[in-house]
C-alpha cells in the first residue's frame, strides 16, 4: 500500500514535533547503508534511488563522508522544513518530479518499517532533493546558453564550499533558513509567483470555455458567442463591468448574449493586457488570445519565472530592462519603483538578441552609419528608384577608405557598391535625436527615433534590431538626474547646437535585453504571443 504525499507529510510532522522518531532504528546500520550508497553512486550509471535519477551525486558523496554517514532528514526537524520548502518550490513553477515530491512519500513509507536501507535510500534521495531546490533556485532549471548563442549573462558564483553551507545552516538557523537566504525578492518575480498561482487555480478548475471564432463580434451585437464570452471572462476572474446585464426591450433577447457597453470596457482591459487594438471588435487575434487554454498561460508564467532566475538574482542598484517581447523598456530603481516607457524591437526577422551589457554614455545629435545588411537589403533598392532620396534624407556616402564622396559617383546598379552610407544630424535621422550606447558586437542600442507615429501601434516589433524609445528625454534626465552640472536647459541647448555630442554617465547603467512573453505592470497580468518562436524549445527543457 503507497500511502499519499499529504497523509506522510501529516505523519512526520506530528512525530517529530512531538519529539518522537517516526521509527527507532539504530544509527549504526543505517550509516553504514548510506556509506554503502555513496559507493554505489560514484560507479558511473548508478546514481539513482530506484526509479529516480541522482543529480547532485558529488554532493551527496562528500556531505555524507563529512557526516560519517550519518542520517540528516529521517525523523528530524530538518525533515519537516526540508519538505515543506520543496512543495513550496513547486510555486516557483517547478514541476513536482523535479524534487522527487511524488517519489519521496513512498519512500518515506516504506522507511517507516525501520529497515536501515530503506532509511539510507529515503534519506540520500531527500539530499538529492534539497540539493535540486538549492540550484535551480540559484541558477534556474534550464541553461539558457544552450538556446541563444547571444547569452552572455553571468551565472552567480558560489565561492563557498556547498557542503559546508548546507552543513552550518542545518547545524543552525535551519533549511528554510537557507532557502529563505537564496530566495529572489523582487517585486516582479513574487508577483509572478502570485499569478502563476492564480491561473493554477484556473486550471485545476476546469479552465475557460473556447470560444467559436467564425464571425466578428461588434459592440452592439447579440449572439450565443457573447454569453460564452462572459463565461471566460468570468472564469480567468476579469469580468467586471460585464457582471451587470444591461435591459433588453426585445422579445426573447437573453440579456447575456448581448454585447452591451459594459462588456465591451471588459474587453478592452482584456485586449490591452493582451497588446491588442483595445477597440472592442472580437476579430482574429483577439479570438486567438482569448482561446489560449489556461494550461498555456500557466506555462507562460512558469518560463517568466524561469527567465526571472536567469538574470534577477545579482542585481544591485538600479538598472534598465528591455522586454523585446513586450515592446516595453523600464527603469527599475533599488526600491523597486518603475519608469516605463513604450518600445519598438526586432522584428521576427530581425531579432533584438537577448543579452547584458552596461550603457556607458550618450550622444546627442547621432549620426547614423547604415549598418552593410540593411544597406544591401533596404537602401539599395529605394536608391535605384528615387535618385533624390539621399540628398533630401541628409546622408552622405563614404568610400572604403572612409572618405566622403559624391554620390553620382557610385555605380548603383552593382549588386554590393563597396561605399557606406552615413545619415547626418537632424530631425529626419534615423536615431532621432540622442541614443544611448553601450558597445557592443551586435551594434544593437537604445535611442529616439524620427517616426513617433509607430509607438500608438500595439504591435511593436518593427525594427531591425535596436530598440527605440518613445520617451528618450524622460530617460536621459533620469540617468542624469544626481549630476549637479546637467539641466533639461543644458540638454536643450546640446540639441539645439545639432552638433555630435558625447555625455558619459558618472557610473555604467546595467541594460538586459530580455524576452518574457508573461509579466505583471500595475497589477495585472500581461501576456504576449510567442513572436520569436523561443517558448517551447525552453519549456521543453524545463519539463524534461
């Protein structure tokens, strides 16, 4: 008989709070079957506990040998911490495998007979589990290296001994204690942890109806579909305004099927949490939002969390953060207060890669070198066409020697002029009117941009790598807001010379480049469609 993970969970508790081994064994025998283990688990192909695999097989080695064997978890307090804190990690969007949560009951079942082995066996496969808690806390589950050539975000650097850590924490404040330690306290990582458990809830309740997407349903309407509509936005717990039925004065008219005012205002919070034309009209995408099951939210906010403990954990001080899959870029602060602006990022095509850097300094008034790929795939053709078209959009064109030529002096009609393109100063430059740098091999950098008309679009991932900001000026005195000498009076006055002018920043801003396609602003719960096609190659591996 395999007794349940809550019925176990309740037996260890209550004999060891009342100070009672669930089974008196004698400790030599079970040390020596733990040191009989720890033999076995060194032999290539053998780290496993029955049926579950051994990660963390060095560890285990050494922390026994230092205890001389001795039993660490079976019928002590650190049990009852050790796992509660695994079934607390499962809220971080760790699946229960992944710490042996559905093996260790058993275990623990059968241990409760009182055969050393069988305690040796529990108590090595709960260290393994302590020890898989403890890492993919620290580092994550999945190594992002593996997905994007690109990564260049350092992974945390323990400097101390893990056992003896382990060790010191048991023999003192205690495993939650530790975990606790390790923990990421940001604002937005908790309230994924949240969400994650909100839409859970959703999913263990059935989920949300899918809804029949073969007409457009316009504010005004009435249709079965408008009642079904209210019964999604019900069970995801976002229907609001659309509690309350409007009067219907038509003869059998089912108040619940018409799209009145109130459900559309539901509609459209729903269309902006979703990056949609918050326009009311239930057309193709936002059908296509609307039928993504629960499951796939949840899945969504299980790699935010994941992608959170890729880069969360060694932040110190403010930073910048560019959301390629949001289009959004904010400025965190240390006490966890935001500045947000809206963004233009990569395309499908033209992807913004995901990487860390610091932004060293600024230049306003930018010239602009075309980078070759866009020269040869943009601008040639638009020259070819429109002789004008360098003249009035201020670039000059420089030889391979890096000097400045007269255009008709270039054959056009080759297939790879050897000239560069370089757009000078101006309202009409590409880069607008300030761009901030932060070197690198992919020539990707924030800046202004001279088509304001793109940000009202809510979808945003249009351009050939860099990311433009809708509000550049609010992020520059922001940057420069504890240097004494700059005034927005000073800024003015750079901008207005229309001279190239370098600013370096007192101190490098960090600047992650980031993909989440879930996140949590002002409360609510954001979701994205997958442009990039990264999410299911990582959630693979998170599920394996």
């Amino acid at each position: 008989m395999i007794a349940s993970f809550h019925r176990i969970f309740g037996i260890i508790a209550v004999c060891i709070w009342a100070g009672l081994s669930p089974v008196q064994a004698s400790a030599g025998p079970v040390k020596d079957r733990i040191e009989a283990l720890t033999k076995q688990i060194s032999e290539p192909g053998l780290a496993a506990i029955g049926a579950e695999t051994l990660l963390a097989e060095q560890f285990i080695i050494d922390f026994y040998a230092q205890r001389q064997f001795a039993p660490v978890w079976f019928g002590t307090a650190a049990e009852v911490e050790l796992i509660t804190e695994l079934r607390a990690g499962v809220s971080h969007g760790f699946l229960p495998q992944d710490f042996h949560l559905t093996a260790l009951p058993e275990a623990r079942f059968v241990a409760e007979q009182g055969d050393p082995a069988d305690i040796a066996r529990y108590d090595v496969l709960a260290t393994d589990a302590a020890v898989r808690l403890i890492y993919y806390n620290v580092f994550g589950k999945v190594n992002p290296a593996e997905f994007d050539q690109a990564w260049n975000f350092d992974r945390p650097i323990i400097e101390a001994d893990p056992v003896a850590v382990m060790e010191t924490y048991l023999n003192g404040e205690g495993f939650s204690a530790l975990i606790a330690r390790i923990s990421i306290k940001t604002p937005q990582y908790t309230q994924l942890i949240d969400a994650l458990a909100q839409y859970q809830m959703i999913v263990s309740n059935g989920g949300w109806p899918e809804l029949p997407s073969d007409e457009v349903i316009k504010p005004g309407m009435t249709s079965p579909v408008v009642a079904l509509l209210r019964d999604r936005l019900e069970a995801e717990g976002v229907l609001r305004a659309g509690k309350t039925l409007a009067p219907v004065t038509a003869i059998n008219t089912d108040p619940r099927e018409v799209y009145d005012a109130a459900l559309q205002e539901d509609v459209r919070a729903f269309q902006t949490r979703h990056g949609l034309d918050a326009d009311g009209v239930i057309g193709g995408r936002s059908f296509q939002a609307l039928n993504r099951t629960a499951a796939h939210r949840v899945d969504q906010l299980r790699l935010s969390l994941e992608r959170g403990r890729w880069l969360m954990r060694d932040l110190e001080g403010d930073f910048i953060l560019v959301n390629i899959a949001g289009a959004r870029t904010y400025l965190v602060r240390e006490d966890g207060t935001l500045w947000m602006t809206r963004s233009i990022t990569g395309s499908q095509y033209r992807k913004t890669p995901i990487f860390r850097d610091e932004i060293k300094y600024m230049e306003f008034n930018p010239t602009w070198t075309v980078p070759r790929s866009i020269f040869l795939k943009d601008k040639l053709e638009t020259i070819r066409r429109d002789a004008g078209y360098l003249g009035r959009n201020d670039y000059i064109v420089r030889d391979s020697e890096g000097r400045t030529i007269p255009a008709h002096s270039v054959d056009w009609t080759a297939s790879n002029p050897n000239v560069t393109l370089v757009q000078q100063p101006g309202p009409d430059n590409a880069l607008g009117l300030v761009k901030f740098m932060f070197p690198n091999e992919y020539a990707v950098y924030l800046h202004d941009t001279n088509n304001k008309s793109l940000f009202s679009r809510n979808e945003r991932n249009l351009s050939s790598g860099c990311v433009r900001l809708e509000y550049p000026f609010e992020l520059v005195m922001l940057l420069m807001e504890n240097d004494p000498d700059w005034s927005f009076e000073r800024m003015q006055s750079i901008l207005d010379s229309k001279k190239t002018t370098r600013i370096d920043l007192a101190e490098p801003m960090p600047v992650l480049l980031t993909y989440w396609t879930a996140w949590v602003e002002d409360g609510a719960v954001q979701f994205r469609e997958d442009i990039y096609e990264r999410d299911d190659a990582i959630l693979g591996a998170l599920n394996k």
